[in-house]
C-alpha cells in the first residue's frame, strides 16, 4: 500500500503534474495540500477519469487539503470534529483499506513575533486533542501533511544559520514532539536515522539547485501500525520538474493490510 503526501502550492496549477504522478506511481492514496481550491472548483471529473474518488475542504485562494483514492473512503471528516474557533481548511481525514490517514497543513506561523505564529500554536494544540481521541477509535493511524516544522537540526540545511527562527522554534518542535508522544513515529527519521533528504526548497536563491532546503512534510505512523511499514521516498526529482510545487511528495509504503 503507498499513501503519498504532497503540497502542491495550487492544485489548479499544479494540476497536469498530479495527473502524471499518478500514472506513473499509481499510489493507493494521494494526500494533497495548500490546493488553494473552493469547493466548487475541485476537479472531480479530472480524478475520476484516472481512477480516483476524492474527498476535498478547500477555500479560495488559501489553504485547502484533499484525498485522491483508489478505494473508498469510510468515515470522511473535514476540519476538527468539535469544530474550530479560527475555521480555516487545513485537516481532512478518512479511513482507507483498514488504515486510518489524517491529512493536514499546518500553518506556517511567519515570524515569532506575529500573531500567526501564536495561532499556528494553538491550532497544532487542537491538532494534539483531535489525535488523541482519533487514535482511540482508530488504532492503525497514520498523520501526513506539510507540518511547516523542521523536526531537528539533521531536518535543516544549515541549522546554525537557520537558528531558533520559525519552522525551527523550540515552541514549535515541542509541540511537534507532543504530538509523537500520544504514540506516533516519524516514519521517515526511524528509517534514516542519518538522513539528510529534505522535502521543501525555497523558489528563491536557486535553493533547490543548491539543495538548501528543510524536511516539513512529515509522515508520523501510530505504534500499531509501525510493524507494517516497509519504506519512506522522497520524490525529489518532482521539485525539479517544469513549474514545479516548492514542495517534494513523500510516499509512504506498508505491507498489504489483512
């Protein structure tokens, strides 16, 4: 089973690139983010032709996660199941062939010293209650996305120039590390303990040609389900492809489930 996470910076652009990754890799499930879509606009019709049922929260211009899956999708939900103060579509989550996926994009934060770094804290504390009750009833979890977090400083290209700055926090690695702590691994640091494949190239500086980029798309896999992963792939060579996403997809691969 491959469960492939991707922000696609604008899924109206970035559309013909989606199209040809599934072709080519035919992943069981394709989690996308920042699709920057309305709901109305979504391209079911595209998705379907290829084989894919989807399942989408979008808003204009900003923001926006989907599911593209070969097989249906029990028990979609969009957004925090209590629902959220500060509504924005950042989560969707469904259970595909017996395994449970949460799809998210955390905010990015900007500046430390900016009122969206306190609200990215506050809703990665939201996402840590949503999880935890989440794990409850669905055991075999895995939760993808752009988490915009370097988890350490083997996650950054030069952690001493990068610092303590957003993306790198201790604020924001530890609420990262309270995540895990409900009983998630990082699929892709557990399999690499010394790797240094990052996920995100900024489009300036030719940061991409000169490989200065950050691991923030993560993939974290509940203890239950650990036993059946098999592999993590960094996409890269999807970054230097014509008019590219900023963002690398990232595969995750598990034995067939019963």
């Amino acid at each position: 089973m491959q469960i492939t996470s991707w922000n696609v910076n604008s899924l109206k652009v970035r559309l013909p690139q989606v199209q040809t990754f599934l072709e080519k890799f035919q992943p069981d499930l394709l989690c996308l983010q920042e699709t920057k879509l309305p709901d109305d606009r979504f391209p079911t019709d595209h998705l379907r032709e290829r084989g894919y049922a989807a399942l989408y929260h979008g808003q204009s211009a900003y923001n926006g996660v989907a599911m593209l899956s070969r097989a249906p999708l029990a028990d979609p939900e969009c957004g925090f199941a209590d629902g959220e103060a500060e509504p924005q579509a950042r989560l969707c989550a469904a259970t595909c062939a017996s395994v449970r996926v949460v799809n998210v994009y955390v905010p990015n934060g900007q500046a430390l010293d900016s009122d969206k770094y306190a609200f990215k804290l506050r809703w990665l504390a939201a996402l840590r209650e949503y999880l935890r009750d989440a794990l409850a009833r669905w055991p075999r979890l895995v939760v993808l996305g752009d988490f915009n977090i370097a988890p350490g400083d083997g996650d950054v290209f030069d952690a001493a120039a990068w610092g303590e700055d957003i993306l790198c926090s201790p604020a924001e690695r530890a609420a990262l590390t309270a995540l895990e702590d409900l009983g998630f691994v990082d699929a892709y640091r557990a399999l690499n303990p010394d790797g240094r494949e990052f996920t995100w190239w900024d489009y300036r500086a030719a940061s991409f040609r000169r490989n200065r980029g950050l691991r923030i798309d993560l993939i974290l896999v509940s203890t239950a389900l650990w036993p059946q992963v098999r592999q993590v792939l960094v996409h890269r060579e999807e970054r230097g492809a014509e008019r590219p996403s900023d963002h690398a997809p990232v595969s995750l691969f598990l034995e067939s489930t019963p």
